[in-house]
C-alpha cells in the first residue's frame, strides 16, 4: 500500500521534473549535474528535508512532502 507521503512525493517528484529541475538521493548528490538540482531526504541540523533545492551549488530552498 502507498502512504499519502509516498503519493505526494511522486507528485512533487513529477512537478519538479516537469519544471526542469533533476531530482537526486543524497547519497548521489552530484551539484554539477544541472543548474537546478534537489536533493530528497537531505540531512539539516533540525532533521531531514524532504527536498533541499539547489541552484548554480546554492541552497535555495526546501519542500516538506506533506499528504494532500
């Protein structure tokens, strides 16, 4: 069965990538890869980010998956 996190994470997955944005796990992190890169499940000093957004190497921003 798939949780609705799991469903909203496909979503945002699917968004982002419609968007231009390339979707990496952390342990593959690569910042070269594209101009705009977001990284699932990154690790920040209060938890995990569902997305930490990357633009030219820069944190630019977070998304926290939430059920719709």
């Amino acid at each position: 069965m798939t949780t609705p996190e799991a469903l909203a994470r496909q979503n945002i997955d699917r968004q982002l990538t419609a968007c231009g944005w390339v979707i990496q796990n952390r342990p593959d992190l690569n910042l070269h890869v594209s101009r705009g890169v977001a990284v699932r499940e990154f690790k920040l000093d209060t938890g995990y980010a569902d997305y930490l957004l990357f633009v030219d190497e820069r944190a630019v921003g977070v998304i926290e998956a939430k059920a719709e």
